[in-house]
C-alpha cells in the first residue's frame, strides 16, 4: 500500500445477535424481549468502520469463517470502503459471534463466542507489514489472542491505542507498557491498580498514576457520564478532566466505546499536533451521539459529526489536582496531640510535690512508728528501727520501704491507723531521727 493510511485496526469481527429487553434477566429468569436484530460487530471491525465513517482512511486485519455470515461481512466493510486486503476467511470455520441483550436503561450483557477470531496470531501482523508501515495509528483491543495483540504493538512504529477491553485476567504486564496510549474504562482501572473501585475523578487520577507508575506512556480512563481522565508520563504532575457531552436520550450504550475509540484514532491521525485533551472531546462528542441510537455500528456518527475544525476548537477541560500529603497528616498529628494532652503523670505529680517538702516539719516519733509497717518482730534495735515503737498488729508488709517524706504526717497518721490496708512510705524516717 503506497498511500498513506490514517488507521489500521487489528483485532475481531463478529455478528451480533442483538435483543432489546424491559430489563435485564437474573439467573434463572426468563424475560420478554421487544425486538431483535442482527448486526456486524466485534470491537476491532466495530472501531474501524467508527473511524471510517467518520471520513478515514482504513484498513482491518481480522479473520472471518468461510461462510454466508464472513461473505456478509466482507461486503460490509468494503462498502464503508474499509481497506480488506488482509482480512481472511479461514475454512472450516465459523465466523464470530456475540449475544446482547439490551434493556429500557441501556444496560446490556454480551456472550462472545470467538469463531475464526482465535485463528489471529503474529504471521498476520508479518503479512500486513506495508499496511502497518503506511498507517499513522494503530487500534488494538483484547478480543484477539494477547500475543498477536502485542507482536501487532510492538511492530508499529507510529501513534498505537490499545483499548483494555474486554477484561482479562491472565493480561500480561508488557500490554501496560506497549501502546502509545493506554484507554481503559473504570472497572478495568480499578482492576489493573488494585483498588477496590474508581468512581470519583480523584480516585481516577490515583489510578491512572498507579498505571504510569506500572510503565504506561499515557492513560485515558472513560468514566462514563462524567467523561474522560487523562494523564502523561512526560507531565505526570498535571492530570486532565474532559467532560462528557450532552446525551439527549440514552437508547443504548454496547457502541458508544467502540464510537469513542475510533473518533479517537481518527482525529489523532488527521490532528497529530493537537493536544489529547482535544482529542478526547472530539470522542466524547461521538460516543454521546452513539448513546442516542440503537445498534452498534449504526449508532456510529457519520462524516457530519467528525471535527474536522478540530484545530480552530478550544478543548474545555479541568485539572484534577494532586493529593496534598501535608493536609493529610494534619488531622491524624492534631489527633496525636489531642491524644497525649491529658497525660496521666499530672494527677500524680502533686502528691509527689507534697511529700518532697517534707523535711521542714519534723514530724512526732509516736506517729511516725504507726504509718511504718516495719518487720514483723516487735523488738527491734531502738537506733535502727524506732518505727516499731507502739505499732497496732502490723498488716503484712507489701515490698521493702521506699525513701519517701512527707509533710502530711500527722494527718495521714490518723488516716492510717483507720485504714490499715494502705500504709504510707515513710521509710527514709529514721535518718530524720538521727538529725
């Protein structure tokens, strides 16, 4: 391929068996759908035909069944006049499929079933080499076999997205690192940093700061009704909020994902020097019209929608600031010091004060010897022991006398002979006799 190409998207094709419900059934329920359809879809075809109504230049590298459904399919794609040189239908298999039902609020679940799609692998990234050479981005997704996927990252040498989705739990740690940029939706983010959820935009910043920290070169997480966040290795400090647009009525929401990568990847091949947040805006604008119309790829917008004065535009957006560390720790040190102002040595420091002014009143020999539970022996040496004077039936001594004086002796000498059960410390006493 000599011309140039805006995008070149690798991953899935399926069709979709599509059913509108009241709401979605529970295990076990049966519920009424209202109508059913069949469409083209599969994330990677559904990205590239986004791109390509939008007025880009494409090109899909997928795999279809050899029957009526990849004929179909085939037809399809060349008449959004997407490049199909390198789109094959293997025999003896079955195209891809996936079952949707969708409700009145525009939930849905999807059931994929993989078909020729598992068939992908890195000799189809070998064989569309001047495809992959001509394009100036790359769209990727998890449908395809992860190692195909990421051979197909490794390869390109322009502008590569890779849409996390849908989730997988055995997602190698290169997928982090491979893309240019790296699109992910709540769920996924949350999933990817750990952390139990990501609904607010302050919980986003941390986690898309968490993928950086992981080897991402840029993040871009959809949050749905609140828009997009985005955050950059080369200016980590500064992360962005591009609000959602305005969505009329929500009648279903399987494409508005698929609508907001491809307007992504269009609008980065056709605007390169415009910054992301431009970008983003522009996919917002197209995944809010998506929301507004049944179907997946029919909800796609047309080339009426694409920003093609995109560089006359100024993005509106917010910065989410980062956590301050400083106010954080200053409720938890005010409850530190809150938590040690009442110490409890205060309440026993005044007594202690008390008794060490106990030397100016010397206090009389009889009382001294009845707050004194000296040895159990009553006849001591005089000189030594003179508390054992005239003492009442001593209680059993509890440890062996601390030098201790008081000035409330006389006092506690009546408070004491009451309360035998706690004596007084008063054994320095003697050296008090001596002088």
């Amino acid at each position: 391929m000599g011309k140039s190409l805006d995008v070149v998207v690798f991953g899935s094709a399926n069709i979709e068996y599509i059913t509108y419900v009241a709401e979605l059934p529970k295990p076990g329920e049966l519920v009424a759908g209202t109508y059913m359809e069949t469409c083209f879809g599969g994330k990677g075809a559904n990205q590239c035909v986004a791109a390509a109504k939008l007025g880009g230049s494409t090109a899909l590298v997928a795999k279809l069944g050899k029957d009526e459904s990849g004929d179909d399919y085939l037809r399809h794609l060349q008449q959004h006049e997407v490049d199909v040189q390198h789109v094959e239908q293997v025999k003896n298999n079955t195209t891809g499929m996936s079952e949707i039902a969708v409700s009145d609020e525009g939930e849905h679940y999807k059931i994929n079933v993989a078909g020729a799609n598992a068939l992908l692998t890195g000799k189809d990234v070998s064989r569309a080499k001047k495809t992959f050479q001509a394009a100036k981005v790359l769209l990727c997704q998890l449908e395809a076999d992860m190692n195909a996927t990421m051979c197909a990252l490794r390869q390109f040498k322009g502008v590569s997205i890779l849409h996390m989705s849908p989730l997988r739990k055995d997602i190698p740690g290169a997928m982090v690192v491979l893309p240019s940029i790296l699109v992910v939706n709540q769920e996924a983010a949350a999933r990817l940093t750990e952390v139990e959820e990501v609904k607010t935009l302050e919980q986003a910043r941390e986690a898309a700061d968490n993928l950086i920290e992981q080897g991402a070169k840029c993040v871009i997480i959809t949050m749905g009704d609140q828009g997009a966040v985005f955050m950059s290795k080369k200016n980590r400090d500064m992360c962005t909020h591009v609000p959602a647009s305005d969505v009329p009525h929500l009648a279903d929401s399987s494409g508005a994902g698929d609508a907001f990568l491809g307007s992504l990847a269009y609008h980065i091949a056709r605007f390169p020097k415009l910054t992301t947040e431009h970008h983003i805006s522009a996919a917002n604008s197209c995944a809010a019209y998506s929301l507004g119309r049944r179907g997946t790829q029919p909800s796609f917008p047309g080339r009426e929608s694409a920003k093609n004065d995109l560089c006359y535009m100024t993005p509106t957006f917010n910065v989410i600031p980062p956590p301050n560390p400083e106010t954080e720790k200053e409720p938890e040190e005010d409850a530190a010091a809150a938590a040690t102002v009442p110490p409890v040595p205060p309440p026993e420091e005044p007594p202690e004060l008390v008794a060490e002014e106990a030397p100016p009143p010397p206090p009389p020999p009889p009382e001294e010897p009845v707050a004194e539970a000296a040895p159990p022996p009553p006849p001591p040496p005089p000189p030594e022991e003179p508390v054992a004077e005239a003492a009442p039936p001593p209680p059993p001594p509890e440890e062996p006398p601390k030098a201790v004086e008081t000035a409330e002796e006389p006092q506690k000498a009546e408070e004491t002979s009451k309360e035998p059960a706690k004596p007084v410390e008063t054994a320095n006493e003697p050296p008090s006799n001596k002088t």
